[in-house]
C-alpha cells in the first residue's frame, strides 16, 4: 500500500541525493512540504513528491522501487515474528 506521506531521509533515499539536498529543496519552495508542528522535521505528500519527480525530470520508478522494497522489508519482518511466535 502506497505511503501517503515522506520524511526527508526517505526522500533523499528515493531521490538518490544527500539529505541536505531536500532541504535545500524544501527552503527553496523548489519541493512542496510542511513542517511539523514544534519540530525541525518535514513531511512531503505523495502528491507533492510525485509531481516534483516529474517537473524535475527524476523517473517515477525512483519511487515505486522504494516502495516495493519497504513492502518486502515489512512482510519478512511480519513472518519472522510468526515464525518466532509458533516456534516458542
């Protein structure tokens, strides 16, 4: 199921970029974001992220390879916990 909302890390990951360089992105308006609420943190909409991958020329695939790897990296960890369960 695809995330609705990114942190910074994440899209620097997806983005293959330094973390600082999505800021840069962020401050300069260049990417659509917000920031939490008493907090240095940033949140991106898939929205957002979608539509600056296009404008900028970054292939779409970028994000669809993280988000099937998120989702491989979830279901191994949910079987590793049934199998830990049931053999105890």
């Amino acid at each position: 199921m695809p995330r609705d909302v990114f942190r910074t890390g994440e899209i620097a990951v997806i983005c293959r970029v330094a973390p600082r360089t999505v800021f840069n992105w962020l401050d300069s308006g260049l990417l659509e974001g917000y920031r939490l609420p008493r907090s240095r943190d940033w949140r991106v909409t898939r929205e957002s992220l979608v539509r600056f991958l296009e404008e900028n020329g970054m292939p779409i695939r970028f994000l669809i390879e993280y988000e099937i790897e998120k989702a491989y990296k979830r279901r191994a960890k949910i079987a590793s916990k049934k199998s830990v369960a049931t053999s105890e």
